[in-house]
C-alpha cells in the first residue's frame, strides 16, 4: 500500500468516525482505492455504490478543505461514476 493510500485512510476515517450509511470508493489515480462504508474507511477495491476518481493533489485539497469536493467535480478535477445522491451525501460529510 502506498504512503498516499495510508495517509488517505487515516485522514478519512477521522472525519468519517463510526462508518457510513453507504458505500463509496476512492481512487487515487497512479496511487491504488479507499472504500469508506458501515464498517469504516480502509484500502480496498471493492465494489460500492459510487466511485470517485481524482489525483492525488486534488483529493488531498478536498481532505484538507481547501477543495469543495462538488467545486472539484463541476471543475472537472474529480470524476463520479454510480449513485450521485451516495457521492452528494457523502461530500457533506467531508466538507
């Protein structure tokens, strides 16, 4: 697993404590995937309900809240492939 991929979780479990009503997947393009869902946030390439793809630029500025992750899907910057109302809830929680 890659430094990205275990920085990612740790920063993501921290916002999203106590798992998500869902299920979502992270790719970090170059990088590997994370999968937020009921059990928590871990390194998988499972499948869910909607997959998010970004580099690793543009998904550490949406971590860090410097990136609003819709402003980063209307910017181009992040790609949405499944469940749009999974992504939308799940940008709440991260914003």
């Amino acid at each position: 697993m890659s430094d990205v991929i275990t920085a990612a979780v740790e920063a993501l479990s921290g916002k999203i404590e106590g798992g998500f009503d869902g299920s979502a997947k992270f790719v970090i393009e170059g990088e590997g995937a994370i999968v937020v869902d009921a059990d928590g946030v871990r390194a998988s390439d499972d499948e869910t309900d909607v997959t998010l793809t970004a580099d690793a630029e543009t998904f550490q500025s949406i971590l860090e809240g410097d990136l609003n992750p819709t402003a980063a899907f209307m910017g181009g910057k992040l790609s949405v492939d499944g469940d749009m109302g999974m992504a939308m809830k799940l940008g709440s929680v991260l914003s």
